[in-house]
C-alpha cells in the first residue's frame, strides 16, 4: 500500500511537470538543451516500434521471421520526425526492448505500448497516442446477443490492441491475441473465436465487404488503454516537444486520419486475403 502511494505521489507529480513545462519556450527552460539532441548530431531519429510479421506471399503461411514495423506506430514516428526536420529510423522492438534501447541509447523515443511511467528511468509525454473506440463483431445470427452472452468464450484481437483490456473486463472473456491484425480476422473467420475486437474505423469498413454480411456489431462501444510515447531519461526536452506534437495531432484529427489510413490498408488486406490475390 505505501509503495502504491508513493507511486500514485511520483505519477502526479510527474503530469504537473510536464503540464508546467508545457507553457514554457524549451529554450527559456532548458537552457543550450534542445529536442532530440543526439538524433539531430547523427542526422536521424531512431524510434522503437512493435513489429509485425511482413507482408506473407501466400495466404495461409506466415513467415513469421520476416519482420516488419507495425504501421500505425511507424506513421507516428514518421510525422514526428518530419516536424522535427529528421530523417526517420524505425527500430522493431516489443516493449522490454524498446526500454532497454531508449536506456542504452540505441533509440530517440519508442512508440510500443508504454504505459505511463512503466519505466521510471524514462521521460514520458503525458498525453495519450492511443485514441477512438472499439467494436465487437459476433455473427450475425449466432448466440451471441449482448456481452453477457461472451462470458468464457474468447475473442480475437490483433496483439497491442488498444480495445483488449476493456473487452475482456466487459465480457468476462479470453483474449487470444494474433502477430497480426489480418491474423485476428482470418481467425474470427474460422470460427477460432466466438466475437472479433477491432478500431471501429476497421469493423466498419469490414462490413461493407460481401464476405462479412453474415455477421453484426454488438451495442456500445470500447474504450483505448492509454499508451505514450517515452525518450531517453532526463530527455525533459525532447518529452515536451512529443507534447505539443501529440497535441497538435489531437487539435487537427490527425490520429483519427492515421487510423482511417490503417483501417483502409488492413481491410484491403483482408479483401486480398479471401480472394486468395497474394502471389504464391
């Protein structure tokens, strides 16, 4: 109890730092310090991302060796380092790696899924990247009919889905996570799964497709657990810069176009997928 205290002390205190910071120019704050020092001295941003299996060339069979950035992350570190004037560097890297490569120095900030203060030794911006709703997708004519109905069952959701945690609270259900967003869809398909979770940007442009008429959305919606961007400890500077961008992305729906642009790709993806129009 006493060290959830202090932690609840370190989180608050940690917010309203940066809260104050942010109404302060970097330079009448920081002094000769400025965003992104190291990256700008060896002419690029290094950003950890989570990975994903690449592109497969046959439906079916997944090398799941073959990497590559997962595309909502590499988006935001792609228009961070084009306001920032640097050239991106995209790290694959799951959460623990991305800790250690921000601490040794290998990455600039990591964009895979941090909570916030998940690493004290970090700087976090303290605005969440992770935004929108959730919708569940059960067939149409199935058992299913309201949330209740999915308690013991399990339901298919891409790995690092942000609507994860909500839907299994709601439901009382298992998660079963898959390396990739089409993965959770070709696996719902299949009945490996009793309900499919998803952006609802994804779920809506799912259901325009011929193939997904048989099933429907359950009522209400899900919220994102909050995820957020972390730099180099001490990085104060370059954690307010993420700052004013994430808000910037706020003010201007730019997270909501980026999520649109991930919903078209993966449901075109998935289009490819049950027309078997991968090379083989």
């Amino acid at each position: 109890m006493r060290g959830s205290s202090r932690w609840m002390r370190w989180f608050a205190a940690s917010v309203m730092a940066c809260v104050a910071l942010s109404s302060v120019p970097w330079r009448d704050r920081f002094g000769a310090d400025r965003p992104f020092a190291a990256a700008v001295a060896r002419g690029a941003l290094i950003v950890a991302v989570p990975s994903r299996p690449a592109p497969m060339l046959n439906v079916g069979r997944v090398d799941h060796f073959a990497r590559a950035p997962d595309g909502f992350a590499a988006a935001l570190a792609d228009d961070i380092g084009r306001r920032a004037g640097l050239r991106v560097v995209l790290l694959p890297a799951d959460e623990r790696d991305a800790r250690e490569a921000l601490r040794s120095g290998r990455a600039d900030i990591a964009i895979a899924g941090l909570a916030f203060g998940a690493d004290r030794a970090l700087s976090y911006a303290p605005s969440a990247y992770t935004s929108g709703r959730g919708v569940a997708l059960v067939l149409r004519h199935g058992k299913v009919r309201e949330w209740r109905d999915l308690s013991g069952a399990s339901i298919c959701v891409s790995r690092g889905s942000p609507f994860a945690r909500d839907a299994a609270r709601r439901a009382h259900a298992s998660v079963h996570d898959y390396d990739r967003p089409l993965d959770a869809l070709l696996a719902f398909q299949a009945g490996e799964c009793a309900a499919l979770v998803d952006d609802e940007y994804v779920i809506r442009k799912l259901l325009r497709q011929p193939d997904w008429a048989y099933y429907r959305t359950l009522p209400g919606t899900l919220g994102a657990a909050p995820a957020f961007v972390a730099t180099r400890g001490g990085d104060f500077a370059s954690a307010l810069f993420i700052e004013n961008v994430l808000q910037d992305w706020r003010r201007q729906r730019w997270l909501t176009a980026a999520r649109e642009d991930q919903a078209t790709q993966l449901a075109f993806e998935m289009f490819n997928a049950q027309n078997d129009l991968y090379c083989h």
